[in-house]
C-alpha cells in the first residue's frame, strides 16, 4: 500500500464509497481480452494486441471501440458491439471476484457505508454479474456507461451523487484505471487507486489518489487508519486474507 500522508483533501467523514468493477472487484481482464480479440476476428479487422485491448479496459464500450478504430462509419460500433456481446455472454469461462472482494464490501455495508458501483459495463452485463456474484443487496446505486457518459467524464459519478443525497467531501472513488482517478478528481470525490488491475501504478499515482491499493482487502485498513472506520469493525475473515 503507497499512501501520501500530506494528502490535503482526505475526506474527515466518508458515507458513501463508490467501486468500479473490471479490474478492480473482478479479475475480467482476460475475459474482456478475449471478447474483443473474438469480435476482431469475426469483422475481420486489423488485430489490435493484448495491451491494446487491456488499456481500454474501464471505457464505455462505444468508447473503448473508438479508441481501438477510429473514424469508422456510422454502424461499425453496432456490429462490433453485438459480437462482443455474443463472446461475453457465451463465453464459459466466467470471470471471479478478486480475493477479498466479497468480504470487504460486506464488512463496509455493515459497518454503515453506503456502497455504489460505477462501470464501463453495460446495464445488461452488470445486472447478470451482481446477480451471479449475489452482490447486488450490497450496492444502493449503480451506473453504467450505456446509461450515462462513459469514464473520465464525472456525469456517472455526479448523477450518484445527486441520487444519494451525499456531497463529494463524502465519497471515495475506488478504481484500477486512470479513468476512475480522472472521473473522480473532476467530481470532487477522493480517488482511491488498486494497483492490481490493468493501469500500471506509475500510470495510477500521476493522478494523485489518496492511497494506492495492492489489494482491496487493504482499503479496510487505510479507512481505519486515517480514522474513517473504526478498527473494531475489522473481522477475522479479512485479518486472514
């Protein structure tokens, strides 16, 4: 865990945390690599590499799909996006959570946070995982990027906001790209960087997070440390992991 202790924006008092979810509560990245590379070849289009498909991992699709070809015509995005929803869901090799996961969100939601996702996933593909995951009581808001502007534009964070109720100087941000880092820092919101996922964490800390994460299990003890949970929350499942 890298944290720098003259952060001057920690927040005195956080109600709301915010996760995003490739990467960062599910180790997808192979799933997702393996979806696009698919839907390149069945358009038979210019193969992009593993790292190429890996850093765009956290857009919106329509986005991720520009950034990988650019200045396609007008349908191409539509016919890329159906076969990658074809090798998503067909596929049978379905991605886990992240160790951890599943216990440092039920030990937040106990403790009195409120949690939220925030994700480069489509309406459809989030719902089916939260529900495969048994996750989705855990979470009082969601977004997605076919709902909303896709990362780094703070709307979906903005819009959980004003859903909440819960000002900025009250939310985390939690993400492993620089794009949850660049949408929180323009919401206001702390930045909280996982250094497990796709973005490298030189790539991670030129954005300034409140700490730098090297597994989600940690974020348990930075809140207790910088005295935003109390440490008696702390259960022996997570002291374990």
């Amino acid at each position: 865990m890298e944290t720098d202790n003259k952060v001057k924006n920690l927040p005195s008092a956080v109600q709301l945390i915010v996760f995003d979810w490739d990467g960062t509560l599910m180790d997808s990245e192979t799933q997702i690599v393996h979806a696009l590379q698919a839907s390149i070849q069945d358009m038979a289009l210019e193969e992009r590499s593993i790292d190429e498909c890996r850093n765009i991992i956290g857009l919106g699709l329509h986005e991720a799909i520009e950034t990988l070809y650019p200045g396609r015509e007008e349908d191409f995005a539509a016919r890329f996006v159906e076969r990658y929803r074809h090798h998503w869901f067909s596929d049978t090799q379905h991605s886990d959570l992240f160790p951890g996961s599943r216990e440092t969100l039920t030990l937040l939601k106990d403790a009195g946070f409120m949690l939220g996702v925030a994700t480069g996933k489509g309406r459809i593909g989030l719902d089916r995982v939260l529900a495969d995951t048994g996750l989705g009581n855990l979470f009082s808001v969601t977004r997605c990027s076919d709902e909303t502007r896709s990362k780094p534009h703070p709307q979906m964070l903005n819009e959980i906001l004003q859903e909440t109720g819960i000002e900025a100087r009250h939310a985390l941000m939690v993400g492993d790209t620089e794009y949850d880092l660049k949408m929180a820092n323009e919401a206001g919101i702390g930045p909280v960087a996982v250094n497990y996922g796709v973005h490298a964490p030189e790539r991670l800390l030129q954005h300034n997070p409140l700490v730098c994460l090297d597994t989600i299990t940690e974020l348990v003890d930075w809140l207790a440390e910088q005295q935003l949970l109390d440490p008696g929350c702390i259960k022996q499942e997570i002291l374990a992991l």
